[in-house]
C-alpha cells in the first residue's frame, strides 16, 4: 500500500523504507502520520548514502587550497553522516523503533504495576 516516494533512488533507502513500513505493521502504528517521519528517515538514509559514496571518492580527509597555502582537512561528509545518523535516531526513537523502545522490553517492564519484587520485601 505505502510506497517510498519518487524522489528515493538509492537502494538502500528503499529497502529501509520497506523495513520499516513492516516493522510499523507488525506493531499496528502504521498510518499517515507514521509514513510521514519514515518517509524522512529514508530521506536522511540517501543523504547518508551520498556521503559515504563521497567519502570513499575523495577519503576521509582532503587537500584544500586557499592561494599559495596548502592544508588537509577532514571531507565535511564525515561530519554529515554523524549527524545524519544522530536524527535518524531520535525518528526511529519517536516510533519506537530502537532497542530501547523495543516492544518486547517494554512489555517485560511495566514500572506502574503496583505490586512489590523480593527486593522490596528485603
């Protein structure tokens, strides 16, 4: 039913799309407004692509000239990934998609249970 948008060419976008868009449906927490926080995170996912790609061109640090001087400096892809990575993150965060918000910990852990453990009783 829900596809990547036309403007995802990369690959490895488009399968975390649908990945994704699985994981949502098993969870029952797909709708257009999840799709919409999906649809940046593979958006962020090509960006990401794009960097290593320039990264694995021109390498981790490159030679800049300015006039007469010389200097390495670290590719500014390096730096974009990191925090392309980063809002990943918090996106798959807020669909609860990361191991710490794991359906299955959190149904083990249910802090409002109201009842007490041995190690309250001790």
């Amino acid at each position: 039913m829900f596809k990547p948008k036309t403007n995802i060419k990369n690959r490895a976008a488009r399968t975390m799309f649908k990945i994704i868009v699985e994981e949502l449906r098993i969870d029952a927490n797909l709708s257009e407004r999840t799709i919409m926080l999906v649809d940046n995170i593979v958006l962020l996912e090509q960006l990401k692509q794009a960097a290593i790609d320039d990264i694995k061109l021109r390498g981790a640090v490159e030679l800049f000239k300015n006039g007469s001087q010389e200097m390495f400096r670290e590719n500014k892809s390096v730096d974009k990934i990191l925090k392309i990575v980063e809002q990943q993150r918090k996106l798959q965060a807020e669909l609860k998609l990361t191991p710490a918000s794991d359906r299955k910990v959190s149904s083990v852990v249910d802090p409002e249970d109201g009842g007490s453990d041995d190690f309250e009783s001790f």
